[in-house]
C-alpha cells in the first residue's frame, strides 16, 4: 500500500501490484488446466475424470476449485489471494516434488512456484524497510 501522503503509489507498490496480477493470471490458467482434466477434454488417461487413479481425483478437484480463488484473491491484491496461492503452491511442491512415484516430476511448476515466493518475499521485504524508513 503506497504512504498515506502520496497520491501515486511508489515504483515498490507498483511492481507488488504487478506480481500479484501476473501470478493471478498464471493461476486462472493453471486452474483452467486442472478443469479441462475433469472435464476430459484432453484425450488421455490422466486426462478423463473417471480414468484417473483416485489420488489425481482428490488433488484435481481441490486444485481446480482453489487455483480460481487464488487468482482472484491476487488480482485483488488481497491477503487471502496470497494465503490461498500459498496452499496450491504447496500442494502441488509435495506433489511433484516429495511424491514424485505417485504424481510424476513436473521441475517447472516447482520452479515457478519457487521463483513466485522468493520475489513475493523480497517485495515484502522491500517495502517493509520502506515502510520502516518513512517512519523514522
């Protein structure tokens, strides 16, 4: 949130909102992804509802209804957008990355999810010490 002085928001709060609509945008397509596997768009066997084993059932009916909230949350650039961004992420870090024999290995959604955190945390990091700096 931008200074209670200021009518622009500073160049910090304007890449903070930046990532969050990015990131919004990714998880609406990465929600997308999960409906089109429910819906059985896609042929394929990971691709077809009730072809599916029962634990890409659990996960994708979960993650198909959350990644929308999230986007919606971050477009918003509200608290819970983040906190619900935070759940898919990690759901999907011990998919991919702890359960690898029962859901495969996918290193670039870790990695996205991975490379969204740690920008997340240095922009709030950032715009603490600025926060911090004003008040002093």
């Amino acid at each position: 949130m931008s200074r209670l002085g200021s009518a622009r928001p500073s160049q910090l709060d304007s890449a903070y909102h930046a990532l969050h609509r990015l990131v919004a945008l990714a998880c609406l397509l990465i929600g997308l992804f999960y409906w089109v596997r429910l819906l059985g768009i896609y042929p394929g066997s990971l691709w077809r509802f009730d072809l599916m084993p029962v634990e890409w059932q659990v996960v994708s009916v979960i993650l198909a209804v959350i990644y929308p909230f999230a986007s919606v949350g971050l477009w918003l650039v509200a608290p819970w957008g983040a906190v619900i961004w935070c759940l898919c992420a990690g759901a999907e870090l011990v998919m991919h990355g702890f359960l690898q024999d029962t859901f495969g290995s996918n290193y670039l959604l870790i990695g996205f999810h991975l490379l969204v955190a740690a920008s997340y945390a240095a922009l709030r990091f950032l715009r603490y010490r600025e926060e911090r700096s004003a008040v002093h």
